[in-house]
C-alpha cells in the first residue's frame, strides 16, 4: 500500500497528514473553532496550540504505521490550504476488516458537495488499498449535514446506540451506519 501517494480529485488533493502539516492544522482548528465545537469533544486551550498539532500529527503517523488509523487531509490544489479532515480509525483486520469514519470540513467550504467529493474518492481508497470490508460512521440525530452527506455515499443505517459518545461535554446519542463493500 502507497500511503506517501496522493490522491487529486476535481476540488482537492487528499493525503497522510504529516508533522510539517503543524501550521496549517492551527489555522483550520482557530478558523473552525465554533463550527466544529458543537460536533466534537471538549477542547481545552492547550488544543489550539502549535505543540499540540505537532503531537497531534506525530501521533497520528505513528498509528498509521501501525495499522491503528489512517488520519488524512483534503487540500487545496496548491497544497496550502486544509479543507477538510476525515480519519479511518480503530482498523481491525482478521474476520472484521473494519475501521470507523470521522471528518469534518472547513466552515467555508461547507455546503458545496465538496465532502461528498472528497469522500467518495476516500471510500474506495479504502476499499481497494486499506482492503476494508466495512466502513462505520455514526452521527448525532441532530446532526442533518452527516446523516445526509453518509446518505448520499450510501451508507445504511445499522442501529441507535444510547448516550454513545461525549460530545461537547455531554454523552450523546448516535445514529449507527455503514458501507459494506459491494463485492
Ligand atoms: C458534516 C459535514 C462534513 C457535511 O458537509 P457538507 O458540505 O454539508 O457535505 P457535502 O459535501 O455532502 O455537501 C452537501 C451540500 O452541498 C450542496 N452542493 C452544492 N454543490 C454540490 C454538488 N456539486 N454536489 C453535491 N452537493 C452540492 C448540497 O446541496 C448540500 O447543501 P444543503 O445540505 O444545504 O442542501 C459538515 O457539515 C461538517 O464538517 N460539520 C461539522 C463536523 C461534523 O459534524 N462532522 C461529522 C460528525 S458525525
């Protein structure tokens, strides 16, 4: 598996995060900061720190090596710029060949199908290359933008699981979906 290959789609160039990405990481999380806020764990200050997206990152190229997670960028074509987050997490391998969703995309880039782009070129990455059999994502009921954006890729939802994740200081429910891939 070529991990170091990006892969380019009509909006956007898609690849590994990597240390030198710090930069750019502290932007997109001060940029995003109250966008994001209602959708994910309490932050504390030291997260929208330099230190913290290098240990971040770090983090996230070790578990990749590993087997672990696979955390990507989605960037503008001129490389500059983070549009979007998604991570492949908790890959188990053996009889399950699975792994969980997670993404986000910048405010600005909301609402023009540029995640669904972005998406559905990741899915068969991971299909194909991570040799993944199912693919979970789960959303807050609340949440219309995922419950239609997965939807729209065609993931089926699978279950309702209670008080599933902290978000935002609070245990929320969750919508349980997946893909499973077609062959
Ligand atoms: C969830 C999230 C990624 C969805 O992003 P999104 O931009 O709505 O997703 P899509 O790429 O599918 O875009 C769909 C929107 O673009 C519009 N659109 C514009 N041009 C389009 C095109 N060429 N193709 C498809 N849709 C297009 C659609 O009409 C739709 O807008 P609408 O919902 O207002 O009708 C985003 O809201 C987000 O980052 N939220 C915060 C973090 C979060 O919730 N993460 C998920 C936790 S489970």
């Amino acid at each position: 598996m070529n991990l170091l290959r990006p892969i380019t789609t009509p909006r956007a160039v898609l690849r590994l995060v990597d240390v030198a990405d710090a930069w750019k990481l502290l932007r997109y999380r001060e940029q995003n900061r109250e966008h994001l806020a209602p959708w994910e764990p309490l932050r504390d200050e030291a997260y929208y720190t330099l230190d913290h997206c290098v240990q971040t990152l770090a983090e996230s190229r070790e578990a990749a090596r590993l087997d672990r997670a696979y955390p990507f960028f989605a960037m503008d074509l001129s490389g500059q710029e983070i549009l979007a987050s998604f991570t492949f997490a908790n890959v188990v391998r053996g009889a399950f060949q699975a792994c969980h969703l997670g993404y986000s995309i910048a405010l600005r880039r909301q609402g023009q199908g540029l995640m669904q782009e972005i998406l559905e070129t990741a899915l068969a990455w991971a299909f194909r290359d991570l040799d993944m059999h199912r693919v979970m994502a789960n959303y807050m009921p609340r949440n219309d933008r995922s419950g239609k954006l997965l939807e729209r890729l065609g993931f089926e939802r699978e279950g309702y699981a209670k008080r599933y994740l902290q978000i935002a200081g609070v245990w929320e429910d969750h919508i349980l979906t997946s893909r499973v891939r077609d062959d």
